[in-house]
C-alpha cells in the first residue's frame, strides 16, 4: 500500500504541474496574439501537455470514482446483485483500459520514428501519454474496487 501512496502522490503533483504549466502557455499564447506576435510552438505544446494531462488526470478520476459508470444502476441494488454489477463494471472497464494500454503502445512504438511540426518533440515520446495513462488507470480502478465492496460491505453490516 506503500507503493500505490506513492505513485498517487507523484501522479498528482505531475498532473497538477503539468496544468499549471498548460494554464501558463494558455495564458501566453493569449496574450502574444493580442500584439500579433503568435507564436506557433506554444500551441503544438500546449496541445502535448493538454493529452498527458488528460490520461494522467483519467487515474486521478478513476481513484475518485468520478469515472463515467452506471452509478444509477448501482445504487438501486443491494447484496450479491450490487456485487455482481459492480465486478462486472469494474471487469470491463479493466478490459477495455487493457486493451487501451495494449493498442496505444503498439501506436507509440510505430511513431517512435516521427517528430513533431514544430517543436521537434518525439511523437513515440508524446503518444506514451496514452498507454501510461491507461496502466495508472487500471492500477486506481482495482484500488477502488476493493474500497468501494469494503466500504459498501461496513455500510452494510452498520445498517444491520
């Protein structure tokens, strides 16, 4: 549990990081295009800094429980029904961020060779958002299952 406190806090401070840094580069691109002096590689980095926030920030959701689920569905259920659906949700969404991780790497690999227009980023470098992204994703999902059935299994027994 040690290990799993950690890599939260380092995802965290990363994410909150980046998007002061995509907020900064916002802010600059605004105000350089008001004297009409653009510049073009801030919005190519910016664009770069906007996709890992987004899948870093996805593990930061998922660990929330804020991800997009059948919360309506759910909390109609009780007992075994709810368990079932809940480790069916929690199977699927795992699947499908296992598959994510899988195809987006494959992708990374095959762009590894391609640089960006105009910063010269290494596009494998800025496509390893995705597949990195998907693994912290899946380690905050099987976190939340199991806190959530023990959460759910205490309001259980206090309610009896």
């Amino acid at each position: 549990m040690k290990a799993l406190e950690i890599l939260r806090k380092i995802t965290d401070a990363i994410v909150a990081i980046l998007f002061a840094v995509l907020v900064t580069l916002v802010l600059i691109q605004v105000f350089t295009r008001m004297f009409h002096m653009s510049q073009t590689w801030i919005d190519e980095i910016s664009k770069f800094v906007f996709v890992w926030v987004t899948y870093l920030g996805g593990a930061i959701t998922v660990r929330k429980g804020a991800n997009i689920t059948f919360d309506l569905v759910l909390e109609g259920v009780h007992g075994k029904t709810y368990k079932f659906l809940f480790t069916f949700v929690n199977i699927v969404c795992v699947i499908f961020l296992a598959a994510m991780a899988v195809l987006s790497s494959q992708a990374a690999w095959a762009n590894r060779v391609q640089l960006s227009t105009m910063t010269r980023v290494n596009m494998g470098l800025m496509n390893m958002a995705i597949p990195i992204g998907c693994v912290l994703m899946i380690i905050a999902q099987v976190e939340y299952y199991f806190s959530t059935l023990k959460k759910k299994k205490e309001e259980e027994v206090a309610a009896k």
